[in-house]
C-alpha cells in the first residue's frame, strides 16, 4: 500500500486488517507499505491513461465518465478487461471500530504489520511489525485493541446494523442535507475559472456547471424543443484552423471503429436534435451523375422546406483517398447550396484514413473548395487537381468542410459539439454501430447510390 497515514497507514485501517483475524475469518493479516519515495507502477500508468482521456474530453455526470474511462482502457484482447461499478454506499467503518482502537505511540514507523492471534491462549489479537520489509525477524506483539464490537454467530452485523447502514441519519437530515447542497454548489461556481487555461479543450464549460447545479437542487427539466441550428450565428470561441492543426485525440475516432456510415452521423445529429438529409456522393461514373443527383435533392427540398435541418454529405471514401471526383462534386454542392441562398446549414464529413496527404481542399478562408478540374485520360471523368495540405492529416481525423463560415475563420457551436460527440463514439465497439439508415431522420435514399 502506499506509505501516507491519511488514507491507509493509520489505526482505522489496522483495527480494520485485525478485525477478520478476531472473527476467525482469517489466521493472520500481513499489510505492507512502499519506502517513501516509491510508487505503484502498474496503478500509476492505469490512472496516466484515463488522465489522459480526461483532459481532453468533456463530461458532466457519473456515467459519462464511466463511458469514458471504459473507453480510454478499450482492449480487443480483453473484452471485459475493465470493469466500472459505482459505489454508493459504504459502512462506516471507522464511526464503529474507532472506541475499540488503543493503537501504541509511534506505531506508523515500520513498513511491515502482521496481525495474529496470541499465544497461548490465542484469544486476543497482536501486531507485530518490521522496520523494513527485507528484515527476517518480527518484533512486538503489541496489543493495538482494546475491545471488538459485539461478534456472534451472525450477530456481529445485525447488532451494528443501524451504525453501519451507510449515511442512513445524514440522509434524514435536512440541516446536513442543506450544507452539503450549499458547499457543492459554492464549489461547482468556482470550477470554470479555475479551468481558465483550458480554453481549447475545457473539461467542464459553463453550461455543464449549468447542468450540475440543476441536477443537484432538482430544477433539471429535459427540453421539449430540438436545438435548431441558426443559418447565419456563430461560435466566436472556437478557431476552426484548431482542427486541422491539433494532434488531440479529440478530434479522431479509434482507427478500429471503420465503419463510419451516414446512418451513424445521422444519428449524431438526431441526438442534437438536428434532422438531416443523408446523400451519398463519389459516383465513379463522372459529374454529371453527380450534377443529376443535386438537382433532384434540391427539388426535393423546395417539395419540403421542412425535410431536414441539414444535409449530411458522406463522400465514399475510396474515391476521397483516390482523388476521384467526389471532392469537385462537393464543391459544386457547396456552390449550388450558397446561390440557393435559402439558408440551409451544410456540412461536409470527410473519413481519412492516412493514405497520403488529401488534396481538392485547403483549410484557410470559408473552407472554399481550392480545386482546379482538368481533363483525365478517361472522357467520362474529370481530374481534380489542387495543392495538398500543408501538413499530414492524423490518420482517423474527422474533417468538417463546406460550413459556410465568418470571415474570423470560426466554427459554429452545433459543429463544434458534433465534433465533441464523434469523439464520445469512440467507446462504441463496431457490432454496436447504429443500422445505417435506422437512426436517420427523413433520409434520401439514392437508388444509384454507390
């Protein structure tokens, strides 16, 4: 155990380790403690791992973070590897052993205790020590109990039962209760300046302190009204060129999760409640295919204004890596959707899988297509050209492009908060992926889709 008397080198967790030995659940109990300046490896490196998942992630409840950290220990080999329980409730241990303890002066100096019962008569239980682990011999007894509590054949913890029922006095206690709200909710106020320097990535922003506090003195009510994403406000807070530039993990999903569909963004966006048109694009079969099948989704729309909050474009993603012509097709897309002038928010979902640097977009200005098309050996296609990225792109980032932006180069809240979801996906293992088009609201189902 770790060598630091507040949480285990101290008379409640001795009286604790030599209670089993009185009740004859155990012969004897050895508790040994590291030198001081030595840590425990193996836990050190599990707590360095969900540390690192944490800083870069957003959470606001018990069971976020639990997603979370079964996700930061994801293992294929070891399915069940990690397993996260809640605890909410524990005796009080120490309210019932502490007027049993007489522990003896100076006994936190040693760095191994036994305790066993003594000879001869075996009837009371001792602690014999060691300076240091690699001595041979023990020293002592010393007596460290002075009493046990009421112990019988079953009847230990039910004459203890009200003492150990955990917190079940302070729970009836409205004056206690009160305190306690009141020392949360003065804590929860202090949480965002304190995380002040996180301004990229916070772990807690002010609307999740918002949330906590409703939680806790009960005024949280679920919206009724899906957040409908404004055409033309947008999130001065965060700088879009953060996206192609950070090597957060934030902004990837696990490279094992391939199956990055419509139906699975869709979903995304239906819990944002944002209903999305879903179009399927890089039709090898040359632009004018593509050109058809924007005109017929634009008609469709001017059928039904109210079909959708925002077209999802899922490019395919070998003819994205292959520089085929899907990227010229969004582009024209973005270009027919701003002359329609109807205010309709479009986002572009491109999956990039590290082969190479992708060409057809460059990240500066309004996300505008910087693309040239030129002829290709094939007179059915058309060569898209441009300048690659400046930099690489992480294998497995997610791209947001076509947004219409303002001119300061920023992304929208909606965005930003979709992009924040793709990250939470990441525990979900593959058979647990949404059913395409069952998790779409209203989609447009292309029957030349490729």
């Amino acid at each position: 155990m770790d060598n630091c008397t507040g949480e285990n080198k101290n008379q409640y967790i001795f009286a604790y380790a030599s209670l089993p030995v009185h009740l004859g659940a155990f012969k004897e109990v050895t508790v040994n403690f590291l030198p001081v300046g030595h840590t425990h490896e193996d836990i050190d490196q599990l707590h360095s791992v969900t540390s690192k998942t944490l800083r870069v992630s957003r959470f606001a409840t018990a069971t976020q973070l639990r997603e979370l950290i079964l996700g930061a220990h994801r293992n294929p080999k070891y399915p069940n590897g990690m397993q996260v329980r809640f605890m909410t409730q524990t005796w009080d241990w120490k309210a019932l052993l502490e007027p049993h303890t007489d522990p003896p002066v100076n006994f936190c100096t040693a760095q191994s205790y036994r305790f066993a019962r003594l000879p001869p008569s075996y009837e009371h239980v001792g602690m014999y020590f060691k300076s240091l682990i690699a001595d041979r011999d023990w020293k002592g007894p010393l007596p460290f109990m002075k009493s046990y509590p009421p112990a019988g054949s079953g009847a230990s913890v039910a004459a203890t039962e009200d003492l150990l029922n955990p917190g079940a006095n302070s729970r009836r206690d409205p004056d206690r209760m009160n305190k306690t709200m009141s020392a949360t909710l003065a804590a929860l106020d202090k949480l965002p300046d304190q995380l002040r320097y996180r301004d990229q990535t916070p772990m807690f922003t002010r609307e999740d302190v918002s949330f906590c506090k409703d939680l806790i003195t009960g005024n949280y009510e679920k919206e009724n009204t899906p957040f409908r994403l404004p055409a033309k406000m947008h999130d001065s807070s965060f700088a879009a060129d953060s996206l192609f530039t950070s090597t957060s993990s934030l902004y990837k999903i696990d490279s094992g999760a391939r199956t990055i569909d419509s139906g699975m963004l869709a979903s995304v966006f239906d819990r944002l409640g944002l209903k999305c048109q879903s179009v399927s694009v890089g039709d090898p079969t040359g632009v004018s295919t593509a050109d058809q099948r924007t005109l017929a989704m634009w008609e469709s729309r001017a059928e039904d204004p109210q079909k959708g909050d925002m077209v999802l474009i899922d490019p395919d993603r070998e003819d994205m890596a292959d520089g085929d012509a899907s990227p010229a097709w969004v582009g024209q897309f973005i270009e027919d959707a701003e002359s329609a002038g109807d205010g309709l928010p479009l986002a572009s979902i491109w999956w990039y899988e590290g082969r190479g640097p992708l060409n057809g977009w460059s990240p500066k200005g309004h996300f505008e297509p910087a693309m040239r098309v030129a002829p290709s050996k094939s007179k059915r296609r058309k060569q898209v050209t441009a300048e690659p990225w400046r930099q690489s792109i992480p294998k497995g980032s997610i791209l947001l492009a076509g947004y219409q932006l303002t001119k300061n180069n920023r992304l929208p809240s909606v965005v930003r908060e979709f992009v924040f979801r793709l990250r939470e996906m990441e525990a979900l293992n593959e058979e647990n992926l949404p059913d395409g088009k069952d998790d779409c609201v209203d989609c447009v189902e292309e029957e030349d889709a490729v």
